[in-house]
C-alpha cells in the first residue's frame, strides 16, 4: 500500500511536470518553470528511495546518493516559486544563484563516490539496503555524513520566508478590481506553503528520530518508510490541485512590485477595460479566429500585449479559457452562416473548416459546449422555427 502512494504521487508528479513545461493552450509562467523543475526534484528523491526500500538499488548503483544535493534544491526552488508568483517576476536572476550553493556544495562533496567504480558502489549500495543506518554510519563524501542534518535547517529557513512573502503580500496588497482572481492564486500559495510545512514538520520528526536510532543502535527502516508517507501524501495534493485548478496558472499578471519603495500597485479599472475593449475590437474587425491554429502568442503579438495578461484577461471578464474564448466566436460565425443558408451551398465540415476548426470533433464538441446540442438538431430547431 505505501509503494502504491509513492507511485501515485510520482505519477502525478510527473503529469504536472508535464503540463507546466509543454501542455499548449496555456501560458507557461517563469514561476510555472520553477514549479515543474520542485515537482521532478520530489519525483527523483521519491523514486530513489523506492529504489532503496525495494533493494533495486543494486542494480542502479550509479544512482546512489544522487538524489541528496537534488534534496537540497527542495526548499529554495519552493521559496522561488512563491516569490516570483507574488511579485510577477518573469526571468532568473544572478542573485537567485546563491540559492543553488547548498546544491553545490553537496554534489562536490560526494564526488569521490560519484567518481568511484561501479563495484565499490554496489558494495556501499548493499550496505544500506541490508542496514539503512549505513546512510549515516559510512563516510561516502570529503566530509563527515553529519552534513545530512543541514538539511533541516535549510528546511526552517526556507519555510520561514516563504511565509513571510505571502503575508507580507497580504497587508501591502489592494486588490480592488482583481480580488478575486488574486485570492484564488493566494489561497493555491497557501495551500502550497502549508503542504510544503507539513512535510518539513514531519522531516524534522524524521530527524529526531534517526538520531534516537543511531544513539541507541537501533534500525531505522521503519523510520524512513513512515516518514515519507508524507512527503508523497502532500506531493500528490498540490499535483492534484494544480490540476483541477489550472486558473492558478496565470499568477498575477496585474501585479506591479516597485522595488524602489517595496510597494505593490494594482493597474486600475480604466485600463483593465481599455484592453478588454482592444481584445474586443481585435477580434471584431479582424476575425483573426477564423485562422485554423490561431494561437494566443499570435493575439497578444496583435495586441501588444504580453501573453499572460491576454489570458488572464480572458479568464477574468469572459469566464473562459483562451481555447474556449476562440472557439465561441467560431461557432457565432457558423450559426450565422447557419441561418443565412449558406448550406445550401455548403456542408457543415465546410463551414467549420472556414471558420477555423481544423476537425469535425473538435467543431462538433465546441458546438455543444455552446448551444448544449449537436449541429444537426441545432438545425433542426432552426428550420422548424
């Protein structure tokens, strides 16, 4: 049962991982980039000690210890992911680097291991798998392997600013116009932080108790197992959340942060309706949807908007994706093609394909989410009026 939530969680995992980096039709933040990158350090850490508690390790010897300066990228790319959400920030920075330094540190310690032969690897890797305490009792790096427990204080004081972000945002911000949308990306944050807590909280009990272990030469197999029940519990959650709640994709677009005097401004209601209006009379006057592939990089470049601000702003006023959004006015062109009896002189898929669908069930599925009726009693209901 607790391999199936490991694997459950890595799944999920991985599928988030992959809607964040590749999945089209939506708008692929700087802060989504830094999310899928924590999502697959947890899948890696996770299947490694899968690979530990099977005993496959053995035959990945390669592989040992690889996930432990991975574990310590954990903490600041979380850290990340909220700051640049809360504060729109869209590219990395050179200061941002210095986050790396504990992954770096890490990695070089264990280049001995890392450099070693295959057979000494399998031998430590036997190690472990027969005793878990080896982890702790075999020196593998430059340096002692009480290295380990900086962890939990990486942990702390990643967790303690990021906190501090979401409730510093909270007493500057003036949403206004744009509360709703903000408090849906604020409670995601929160959310977020608080599974990310519960697993450092558990981490820490985690850690009370290998040195308990050690003290008292006990085995801690027992330990490692229970204590990462947890960590794939909160990793499948904010996967699955991500999932059912892909507005929180769209961060705060609106967001201004002025580091001058560490205010946060909110574009106002007139420019908010001036673009609405421009999204609007785009689409009017240009009929750019009856494009076949028409994306939104296209639009904002009509625009001269950035992408992530047309979508919200679809999102927000229309109460749609930018899929759906296109696809309403295709269909409007249809309908009206519909009543003016252009099909007498064509056929539906013609119509369609003029309007810019480039499939009969991507056009007929549209259609229902419209009219809540296929084409053909859509027709049928206007012949009989």
């Amino acid at each position: 049962m607790g391999d199936l939530i490991f694997i459950g969680s890595v799944f999920c995992a991985l599928i988030s991982a992959y809607l964040l980096f590749f999945k089209k039709n939506i708008i692929h933040l700087f802060s989504d980039t830094i999310l899928a990158f924590l999502f697959l350090a947890y899948s890696y850490c996770t299947i490694s000690f899968l690979l530990v508690s099977s005993g496959w390790f053995i035959y990945f010897p390669n592989l040992y210890r690889t996930s432990a300066p991975i574990n310590y990228l954990i903490p600041p790319l979380a850290y990340l992911y909220v700051k640049s959400v809360l504060t729109n920030k869209n590219k990395w920075n050179l200061v941002d680097t210095f986050h790396l330094a504990p992954f770096l540190f890490i990695t070089i310690n264990y280049i001995p291991l890392y450099s070693a032969d295959i057979g000494h690897k399998k031998e430590v890797v036997k190690l472990v798998i027969e005793n878990f305490n080896n982890n702790y009792d075999t020196q593998d790096g430059f340096f002692s392997e009480i290295i380990q427990f900086l962890r939990p204080i990486q942990s702390i004081v990643y967790i303690i600013l990021q906190w501090k972000l979401i409730f510093s945002f909270k007493k500057k911000q003036n949403l206004g116009y744009f509360k709703e949308h903000t408090d849906l990306v604020l409670r995601w944050l929160k959310k977020f932080t608080s599974a990310i807590t519960f697993t450092i909280l558990t981490f820490l009990i985690f850690v009370v108790g290998v040195i308990y272990t050690l003290y008292t030469k006990q085995k801690m197999s027992d330990i490692v197992f229970y204590a990462s029940i947890p960590v794939s519990l909160s990793l499948f959650y904010l996967t699955s959340y991500i999932i059912l709640n892909p507005n929180v994709f769209l961060g705060l677009p609106y967001i201004d942060y002025n580091k001058n005097n560490q205010k946060i401004d909110i574009l106002d209601k007139l420019k908010y309706e001036e673009e609405i209006a421009k999204i609007e009379s785009y689409l009017t006057n240009n009929k750019a949807y009856l494009k076949q592939g028409f994306s939104i990089n296209e639009f904002s470049l009509a625009l001269d908007l950035p992408a992530k601000l047309v979508s919200f702003l679809i999102n927000n006023h229309f109460d749609k994706n930018f899929n759906d959004f296109v696809n309403t006015h295709r269909i409007a062109h249809v309908t009206d093609c519909i009543k003016a009896g252009d099909l007498n002189q064509f056929t539906m898929y013609a119509l369609a394909t003029q309007a810019g669908f480039s499939n009969k069930t991507s056009f007929v599925d549209a259609f229902k989410k419209v009219h809540n009726c296929t084409p053909s009693q859509f027709i049928s209901n206007t012949v009989s009026q």
